[in-house]
C-alpha cells in the first residue's frame, strides 16, 4: 500500500483523531513564516514581551507590525489542509486540533472555539493584560488613531496587547495542559506542517505515542520526530490531505 493509501487507512480506523499544526499549513494559504531562517522575524529583530511592559514606542511598533500581519491574515483564505482538518472534527472521529498558528484559519474553515487549543495565542484580537477584556484589532487601531498612544482597557485602563504569545512572555500552562489533554486522549494524531522543534510542539508528539496513539508527520522538513512516527511524509499538505478525501470517497 501507498503513504496515501495508508494515511487513509489510519484515518478510517481512528476513533479520536487530533491534529497539530504549524506554520506550514498556512504558508500554503500565502501567510509567510515569519519564524523560519529568511522570515521576517531573521531581518526584524522581535519585540520581547518586557520592552512592550515597558516602553510606549515599542508598544506602538508591536501594534504597527500587528496591523500588518492582520492585513495578511485578511487577505489569505483557508486551503484544502484547513477544510479537512475542520471536516474530520465535525464527523464523528475528530478531537480536535492544537495548533502554534495566530492566523485565525483553522476558524475561518469552520472548526469551533471548543475545538481548538492556540499554544501561541490568536494575532486577529487583542486583550488587555490585566483584566483580560477583549478588544478587536479595529478598535485598538482607533484607539492609536484618536489618542496618539497605545490602547488602554476601558473597563481597568489596563495595557492591551495583542492575543499571542510574544517572544519572551510566559506560555499559557492552561493552554499547555488543554494541549497535552487531547495528546494523551487520541489514538491518531497527524502533525502538519511544523518543524516540532519549539515546546511544547516537540513534546507533545510524544505524549500522544506514549498513549499509544498512531503518529503521522506531514512535514516538507525532516523533523526530529520523524523516526518516532508511524507514518512520515515530505509533501505538500493541502494536495495530500484532498487525496486522502477523494481515496475514502468522502466516508472520513
Ligand atoms: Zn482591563
């Protein structure tokens, strides 16, 4: 049997399937990787989360590069990858998805919030860092535009920022553990796209397979995990992924 032919397989005999996605599912959407090797974040150096605390202009720039990601976010649309990921969580064999995307398009393809578990936080709002009140990357951008300084909650008038994890801030443990939950509850869990080289990305694999659930790695890159994994595959995953659908004749 194919890699294709097999990946189907696994799929079929799931009962509790989770995905882990990285930035390589999106970049087939168009949304560059601003972490790898000629990423934006190799020729801008990342604002760390202490200097945003503690410097106006510093935030000002951090909400300047969010307006253009947004921007990016807004012009990208949700690939073949993104629909089957939501497809198999609507049907009865799906978890749910963990991923290290900020891009909103795991969302805007249709999976629920209950769903999904955003290790690295969500680039498409914004929350204050105090009281946790939500505000939207338009109303912050009024907020600049009026006031001439960085927003401010309106209920505490507390610092927002946007909802990811900047370089240098605490990983949300809730997230963590919510991640490591659904690792250890399946019995499949498909990586794609992610280089599983930051934490908690490169354990989490692991977590599963100790469960004793089957790991498949769809990466372009090796990864450290691919010896470990039951199936690897170095291609594209969105052409994969409609393979996969049309090999099953819809029955995932
Ligand atoms: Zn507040």
């Amino acid at each position: 049997m194919d890699a294709i032919g097999q990946l189907t397989e696994l799929f079929e005999l799931s009962q509790n399937t989770v995905f882990f996605t990285g930035a390589g599912i999106s970049t087939e959407s168009g949304i560059a990787d601003f972490r790898s090797p000629g990423g934006i974040w190799s020729q801008i150096k990342p604002i760390q989360y202490n200097d945003f605390l503690a410097d106006e202009s510093t935030r000002l720039e951090d909400w300047r590069r969010r307006f253009h990601f947004q921007r990016e976010f807004d012009a990208a649309l949700p690939n073949d990858g993104h629909r089957f990921v939501a497809d198999i969580l609507e049907r009865k064999h799906g978890l749910g998805v963990i991923t290290q995307n900020i891009d909103g398009l795991h969302q805007r393809a249709g999976v629920t919030e209950d769903r999904i578990v955003e290790i690295h936080g969500n680039g498409t709002k914004a929350t204050c860092l105090d009281c946790h009140s939500p505000m939207s990357l338009s109303q912050a951008k009024d907020f600049i535009e009026l006031n001439g300084s960085a927003p401010r909650c309106e209920r505490c008038n507390g610092l927002v920022k946007a909802a990811v994890v900047s370089f240098g801030q605490p990983m949300p443990q809730t997230k963590v553990l919510a991640a490591k939950q659904m690792a250890e509850a399946c019995d499949l869990l498909v990586v794609l796209g992610s280089s599983l080289v930051v934490q908690p990305a490169a354990t989490i694999p692991l977590i599963a397979k100790q469960g004793g659930a089957k790991l498949v790695i769809l990466n372009k890159e090796v990864t450290h995990l691919d010896a470990v994994a039951d199936l690897v595959m170095h291609v594209p995953i969105g052409e994969t992924l409609k393979q996969v659908q049309t090999l099953s004749d819809g029955d995932l």
